[in-house]
C-alpha cells in the first residue's frame, strides 16, 4: 500500500489528524516534523510546513524524496475569492496557480511558470472524485470546486480579490498548494488540495480569520477523515 503524504501550514490543522495517529514516529527534516504512522489503516507520513510556498516546496520535495510517499494531500485554510463564498464552505482545487508570479515583461502571462510547459497545475482526478464524495459529509456549508491561487501574501484587500478574480477566475486565495502543485507536478505525483473557507480575504479578513479558524480547521480534517479510506 502506498504512503500517503498529508500537508498543512499551521499546527491547528493537523491536530485531529495526530490524535488519531496509529504507532506514531517522527523525524525532523529541514526544520519540520514529519509524523509517520498508520491512520485509519492507511500508510500516512502527515507534517506541518509552515506558511508560505517555499516551505510549501522544500516539505513536498522532502515527502516524495525521502518519505517516498505516493500521493499527496494539502487541507487547510483559504480566503474567499468568488463574493459568493462564505466562510465556513469548503473549496477543492481542480487547478491551482500561483498568483505571485509575474513575467510580464518576457511576454508571459500572470501566474505563468518561465519555461514550464502548463499554465496551471490540475488535481489527480482520481483524488478530486474521492474528495468530492467526502465533501457531501460536510453539512451546513457549501462545497465548491474550482481554482485556487497561491501566493506569499495573506489578501486582505478588496482591490486584490476583484483582480484574481478577473484574472484567474479564482475561488480561493491561500498560500501554499501551488507550490505543492507544482512540485507534485514536477515529480508526476498524485495531489489535491482541500480549503476550508476562514475569511473573505476583504478589509475585514483578519477579524473573519479569528472567528472561523476553529470551524475552518474541523471542516478540512472532517473531510481528511472521510477521505483516508479511499486513498
Ligand atoms: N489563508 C486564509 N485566508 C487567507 C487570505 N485571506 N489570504 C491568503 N491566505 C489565506
């Protein structure tokens, strides 16, 4: 059975995950903690990397590299995008790209990887479906699929939303799994991404952030949960 690399940023999210964590070991690479055990019967190496997509990078590279794992899941957090995202609903990525990157000059488009061959990273379609299906566990919020973009900034700006919107036709902001996509993409490894809505990435998102955290971070391991299984 193949091990199944399990990503978020902050420690909140991975907290159920570690509680439930069969013949739990750890081992520290590159600043991190990467937890290997059995969860719900399943081979699974789950680790914190911090925020932002260069931690994002090295702990994805570290996973396939030395974990060896076989697919990977990011959950977590993310700022609402499309205005009629709530907090508290749940956005899986199909496509992910990252916002931040900008090549204008040489004639690319905004999001565009200098000399890669995709514009956008797409989700395993075999991990989107088993994501879909586990969303119908969540009740009273919405499920959406559609595009994520990554970047090194936490939006908090109505200015920013309208232009990724128009821009990227995104749902979601956050700041980590286009990294991971693209370096599951560089190394032809299975991923997908799964946020919980925290925020609407507006002027108010720091206030919206404290407020949903809690119900955000239960949200993406009620899914993590329902998913396991059928990794
Ligand atoms: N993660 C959660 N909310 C976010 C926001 N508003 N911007 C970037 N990343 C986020």
């Amino acid at each position: 059975m193949s091990t199944l690399g399990i990503i978020v940023a902050m420690r909140e999210e991975l907290e159920i995950v570690l509680e439930r964590l069969q013949e739990p070991q750890t081992l520290q690479r590159a600043g991190m903690d990467f937890h290997r055990g059995s969860y719900l019967g399943k081979p699974v190496v789950a680790v914190v990397c911090g925020v932002g997509k260069v931690n994002a990078a090295a702990c994805t590279q570290m996973l396939i590299s030395e974990f060896a794992v076989g697919s990977i899941i990011n959950i977590g957090i993310a700022g609402a995008v499309e205005p009629s995202i709530r907090p508290g609903d749940i956005v899986i990525a199909d496509t992910l790209v990252q916002h931040d990157v900008e090549l204008k000059a040489l004639g690319l488009a905004p999001g565009q990887v200098f000399r890669l061959d995709t514009f956008d990273f797409p989700a395993d379609p075999a991990l989107l479906t088993i994501a879909q299906t586990a969303a119908q566990q969540i009740e009273g919020h919405q499920v959406h699929t559609g595009r994520i973009v990554t970047g090194d900034q936490f939006i908090a700006c109505n200015d920013k939303i309208q232009w990724l919107s128009a821009t990227f036709n995104a749902l979601a902001c956050e700041m980590e799994s286009g990294a991971i996509a693209q370096v599951c993409y560089l190394n032809t490894v299975p991923f997908v991404c799964i946020r919980s809505i925290s925020d609407n990435a507006n002027n108010e998102a720091h206030m919206d952030f404290d407020t949903f955290l809690p119900i955000a971070v239960n949200n993406a391991s009620t899914l993590l949960h329902a998913m396991v299984p059928s990794c």
